[in-house]
C-alpha cells in the first residue's frame, strides 16, 4: 500500500509489468509436446478405427453397382446411363430422368 499508495486492484497491463516469469519456472507444468503429440496421435487412431471410411465407400460402391445393375433403361438411353453409372455421377443420372 505504501508502494502504491491505494488499495485499488492492479489492471492486468500493470500485473504482468510488475511479475516477471522466467520460462524455466514452466517446466513442470502439464504434459510435454511429445506427451501431447502421442495423445493426439492415439486419439486420432482411435476415431479413424472408429470411422473406418474404406470399408464404408467399398461397400456403398459395391450397393451402388449392384442396384444400378437391376436396372434397365429404355434402350435409347442405355449407354448413356452405363456411361453415368461408371462415372458415378448423380447429377448425369439426374440428367436421365
């Protein structure tokens, strides 16, 4: 109080002028990168074993070719259709209908 000369809180520009930290005094505060870097890296191990996307689009793939093969569209547009069917593109199979 006699250095201030109030009672008044300090701001947090004047808190942080007046404490100086050394880098060092943070050593052993929580894990290290290589710690969080291995967490990271299990964590995403996990989702990705979780959400396995190959398996999923093969068998989406696989579904998709084999309703497309039970259908038979009239003969003018039968190439046409394979053609969008290989190409896998909705909006040409749109363009059909």
């Amino acid at each position: 109080m006699m250095m201030f000369g109030s009672m008044r809180e300090l701001t947090d520009e004047e808190l942080a002028r007046a404490v100086r930290l050394d880098p060092s005094q943070f050593a052993g505060f929580g894990p290290s990168i290589e710690a969080l870097i291995a967490m990271l890296l299990e964590r995403k191990r996990k989702i990705l074993e979780k959400y396995e996307t190959d398996r999923v689009q093969k068998a989406a793939r696989e579904s998709y070719h084999a309703e497309a093969a039970r259908i038979k569209p009239p003969p003018p547009l039968t190439k046409a259709f394979q053609r969008a069917v290989a190409d896998e593109q909705i909006r040409d199979l749109e363009r059909l209908w």
